[in-house]
C-alpha cells in the first residue's frame, strides 16, 4: 500500500458553523456542518427554502460547472461546492450535513484552509461501520480536444496534474500529491482560487463574482507578470495546487473514497464531470472494497460486483430526509 488505509467511516464530532459571502451573488451566508450517522454521506441541506430540502452531494446532481460546480435538486440548488468538499474529502470525512441558508457556499478566503480549520475545531469521529471504497482496476480516461483526464490502478489515492497558461507568471505548472489529511493540509488547503483582472471586471458587469475581492481571489495584473495581492503567493505554484484542490473537491463527489491515481491536464470543473460520467460508464474497471484491519494488516473484501453496479452507481449512501438525522455513535 501506499499509505495506511483508514477502514472506517468518519463524521464530526460536534456541529460547527461559519459565516461568509457568496463569491458570485455577495451575499452573506451561514453554513453549519453538523454530524451524521454512517452511510449518510455528504448532503447539503437549504434551512432557507420551505421544507428544508436535502441535495446529496453527487455526480448525477451536477447541474451546472460554468466557473464552479453546483449540484441541485428539483429547482433548488447549492453552487460552488468543491473547496467545502475538498476540505471534507482531504481531512477523512464521510458523513455529514451541510446547513446554509443561501444557494452558494461561502468562499472564505478563496481556498479550502478555512474549512479545514473548522473541521479541526470539530473533531473527528469515528463510526462503526466499514468505509466503502471505490477502486480502479483498469485505467479510465476522458479527452475533450487538448485536455484530458485519466484515472489509474494505485494503492492509494494520488492526484497529479498540469496546467499551461499563455503568461510570464504562470506559464506551466505541475504537481502530486498523496492525497492523505496532512499533506492536505501542509501542502494543498490553503491554495487559493485565481483571475485575470479583466476577467474578474467582466465577471462584475454581468453580475458576477460579486463577492470576490483580494481578500477571496488572487488577481493576475494586466501585464502577466505580478499579482494585485499585497500579501503575495503562499506558494510560488499556487495556481496548480489550487486545481488540484478543485480536482479534489469535485471527485469527492462520486461519492466514497478512491483508490487510483488521476493525471489531469488542462482540466476543469466540466471535464471533471464528464470524467466522472466515464468512471460511471465503466463499471467493468472498478470495483467497490473493504478493508478490514486484522492486527497490523487490512485484508480486502469486495463488496460489490462491478458487472451489476453500473446502473446504480455507489449505491450505500441515503438520504437522511429534510430533518437532521439522529446524532452518529462513535466507535470506542
């Protein structure tokens, strides 16, 4: 193995909130992650809409990926998605409950660090029930013209990617990462989303991005070769890491743990999704796992036949209903 598998399913241990803006609408937001028991999954749950609907966080609840990733269910819906998720994804979360009462997750200070901090905050707990595994047993890839994604057989869960942009500042930028809580958190977290100042101008006259400002987005000057930024970059390759935590992000939306490798370049939210979809279409090249510790070692057990699973795809999370669900048990 890569790295030590963790067999079990987490939540929180305790609910814990924030406040911010909207990056698109500037609207103030509050967000409450509150645990949740085992096979629950991700869900967000709009308190602001009359029967407070639930929307599982999951591929087939994309509905649109035009500068971010949201999902929706019926006519309502949850945008920019993928830093909260990337945050839960990369600090070992399963299960939990999302509460916010606006149609857009806040946007912090453009990355995933904030979140990450609040996850902190709440503890972690563990729950008694095995954890789910997606693993791929056969490469699966998507192409749409010069950019491309794949995904490949690997004992564990690493994300590379490249990025290649027409400027002195960027330029090309690669990188990988072992995608386990503490590098994460040490290396991707606290990457922030970027712009091209005319970009982000465009964006406001049609009346987006109008929660964004320098303390939420890096600003790429007009000439390409600095940033607006007072306080400069956290990392000189900020811009590939922070695609690799919006790749992140997105792929927790399959809906349980990856064991492979994914190789993107040039990707973005839509060729995330379609990517999604061709994993989906392909379900003689995964298969869903256990692992189960016996003294210091995991044995696998497959727990689900590819060859029947592709209609319905990571069938074990339910939806837990408009109300919060009874509180999680943690394991001892």
């Amino acid at each position: 193995m890569a790295h030590q598998i963790e067999p079990y399913q987490y939540t929180t241990q305790r609910p814990v909130s924030c406040c911010g803006v909207g990056l698109h609408t500037g609207r103030t937001v509050n967000l409450t992650i509150n645990p949740a028991p085992a096979n629950t999954g991700i869900q967000f749950l709009r308190s602001d809409v009359a029967g407070r609907p639930v929307i599982p966080a999951r591929v087939e609840r994309v509905v649109n990926t035009t500068l971010a990733t949201t999902i929706g269910e019926g006519p309502h819906t949850v945008a920019t998605t993928e830093h909260l998720l990337a945050a839960l994804r990369g600090c070992g979360i399963d299960n939990a409950v999302i509460d916010l009462d606006s149609h857009e997750v806040p946007i912090m200070d453009g990355s995933a660090g904030p979140f990450v901090r609040l996850l902190k905050t709440a503890g972690l707990c563990r729950q008694q029930a095995l954890r789910k595994i997606l693993r791929i047993t056969r490469p699966i890839s998507h192409v749409a013209g010069d950019k491309s994604i794949r995904i490949e057989p690997y004992d564990g869960y690493r994300v590379s990617a490249r990025i290649q942009f027409d400027d002195d500042l960027i330029s090309e930028q690669r990188y990988s990462v072992e995608v386990t809580p503490e590098r994460f958190g040490r290396e991707i977290a606290r990457a922030r989303t970027f712009g091209f100042v005319e970009q982000v101008e465009q964006l406001w006259q049609n009346g987006l991005a109008l929660g964004g400002t320098l303390d939420n987005v890096i600003a790429i000057h007009w000439n390409r070769r600095s940033i607006l930024n007072e306080d400069g970059l956290r990392f000189d390759d900020e811009f590939i890491r922070h695609k690799v935590l919006d790749l992140i992000g997105d792929i927790a939306l399959l809906g349980s743990p990856v064991l492979g490798h994914v190789i993107a370049d040039r990707s973005g939210h839509e060729l995330h999704r379609a990517f999604m979809q061709a994993i989906i279409d392909n379900p003689q090249s995964w298969e869903y796992v256990t692992f189960k510790k016996r003294g210091e070692s995991l044995l696998r057990h497959v727990v689900q036949s590819t060859q029947t699973s592709g209609h319905r795809f990571a069938p074990f999370f339910a939806p837990v209903g408009g109300a919060m669900a009874s509180r999680p048990v943690c394991a001892a």
